[in-house]
C-alpha cells in the first residue's frame, strides 16, 4: 500500500500552470472565442459571425496605408481646459487618463500616407480616447488634414468613430462643426477628393457634420450611425422606430451612405474610387 502515500503531482497535486491571460477573444456579438493571433490576423473581425470590433486610429492608419508611409502631422494639438470643467471628475483629469490610457494625445491621429502609389491626408478618430468626442483639439487636426489635402491637391480621407461632440467645452466642441465643414466646402470648389468612412459608432456632431459630407460616404458593416440616440428619437416623435434603423445597412438602403464595406476590403474600395476621382489608373 506504499503507493497511497506517493506525493501526487501534475493536476491532481494542485499545481497552477501558467496560461497567457490575452491567448484568447471572446466575441461580443456572438460569443465565440477565438485565438488571439487569429484574430489579429481577421483585422478584429470575428471570423465566426463576421461582426466588426472596434479598432485603434492606428490600426486604420496601419490598414489604409503602405508599409512606413504615413507621417504624423499636428502630435502637439492636444485638449485643453478653457472652461475649466468639472462634474464627478474633473476634465484635465479626463483626459489626462485618457492620454495614459491610449498613448494619443487626442481623439485624433492625423497625417498623410501612400495608398497604392497615391498620397492622402488622412484623420482618424479613436473611441478609446473618451469615447471618439471631438472637442476643439480634435476639429482642429481633422481641419488642419482637410486643409492639407485642399492646399497639396490630393485627396482626403477621415475615419469616424465617436460619440459626437464633446460637451466639456460647451459651445467651442460644436463650433468644430462648422469649421470642419467650411473646409469641406472649399475643397469641393476646388475638386479635392474627400472619401468619409463611418464606423462603429458615429453619432452626434460628428454625423452632423464632416462625417456626412464626403463626396463617398461609406461604413462598416453593422456601423451605428445617427445623430441621437433611439430612446430621444422614440419619445421625440412618440412612433415606434423600424429594426436596425440606425444600422449602416438600414443608411445604405435609404440613401444615406454609398457603400458598405467589409474591413479587409476598405484600402482597395477606397484605393479604386480615389482613382476614378482623381481620373488616375491604380
């Protein structure tokens, strides 16, 4: 009966083994865990339902442009504090958390990049970073990568993802509205491509202005989309909404948006519509 009293080892004697925390992603939409080297690979696209995952500004940057192409432009624009905003959390502590947190400086990253032999200026919106609101140091880059496109005659291309404007600055958020779309404007007259890609999500002032106002707008699949939210709709109007109604397919099917392009797809699509633009053979 020695054997009973062998020290037992492996499982059964209780050790721990050591397992990577980050080996595996579990998918918010229809709950099925993926390798996470798999899901890289997918573009944080669930290969099992296909739902598209949020991704970092410089995810898209990395996706829409070739290899050590794109350089950053404006790294020093950052928020400030001009009303010196403070509720359960004071905003400088906001978004100092939100600096630590992201690594970015705003909610924006922007410059300008190859896309298949073809300079662009690019903005991207970050949700990570306080959830995609622009405030007036986010209006200032995407302006400043309008301008750039405008004055260096090539075309734009800004990547949406926010909750809309941000409401710590009180009226100097929404006057980025109008700013980002007079540049709009002005390209437009000068026949300067702008293609807008909205993803999930994009709401408020973002929406209401230079997100909507790309001479291409196209989204993501599934990509909420709108200017407020179903519940404030709803009890505005008092009328049940349809289905989906927010959804960029619903959008695409009742005149909103162009195309809605699948994430692996979105440098060539967009590669090819800038050709025919720009009257140039990719």
């Amino acid at each position: 009966m020695e054997w009973f009293h062998h020290t037992k080892t492996g499982i059964e004697s209780g050790v721990k083994r050591d397992t990577p925390s980050d080996l595996w992603v579990k998918c918010e939409s229809c709950k099925e865990v993926v390798y996470k080297s798999d899901w890289v690979d997918n573009l944080s696209v669930c290969p099992a339902c296909g739902h598209h995952h949020r991704a970092s500004a410089r995810e898209y940057i990395a996706l829409l442009t070739e290899v050590d192409s794109f350089r950053e432009e404006d790294s020093n624009v950052s928020p400030a504090d001009p009303l010196k905003f403070s509720a359960k959390k004071k905003y400088r502590d906001s978004v100092m958390s939100a600096q630590k947190t992201t690594g970015e400086k705003s909610a924006v990253v922007s410059g300008t990049g190859m896309m298949n032999g073809q300079e662009v200026s690019l903005a991207v919106m970050d949700f990570r970073f306080m959830g995609g609101s622009m405030g007036s140091a986010e209006g200032e880059k995407i302006a400043r990568a309008l301008q750039r496109a405008l004055d260096r005659k090539i075309p734009a291309i800004v990547v949406s993802a926010s909750g809309g404007a941000r409401m710590h600055e009180g009226t100097l958020s929404l006057l980025q509205m109008a700013k980002t779309s007079a540049v709009i404007g002005r390209m437009r007259e000068a026949g300067v491509p702008y293609v807008s890609l909205l993803t999930n999500p994009t709401t408020g002032g973002v929406t209401a202005s230079f997100a909507m106002l790309g001479d291409v707008n196209i989204a993501e699949p599934g990509a909420l989309i709108g200017f407020a939210g179903e519940r404030v709709i709803r009890e505005t109007i008092r009328q049940a909404l349809p289905d989906g109604f927010q959804r960029a397919e619903f959008l695409l099917k009742h005149g909103f948006l162009d195309a809605v392009v699948p994430r692996k797809d979105l440098k060539a699509w967009i590669s090819n519509m800038l050709s025919l633009l720009t009257d140039r053979v990719v």
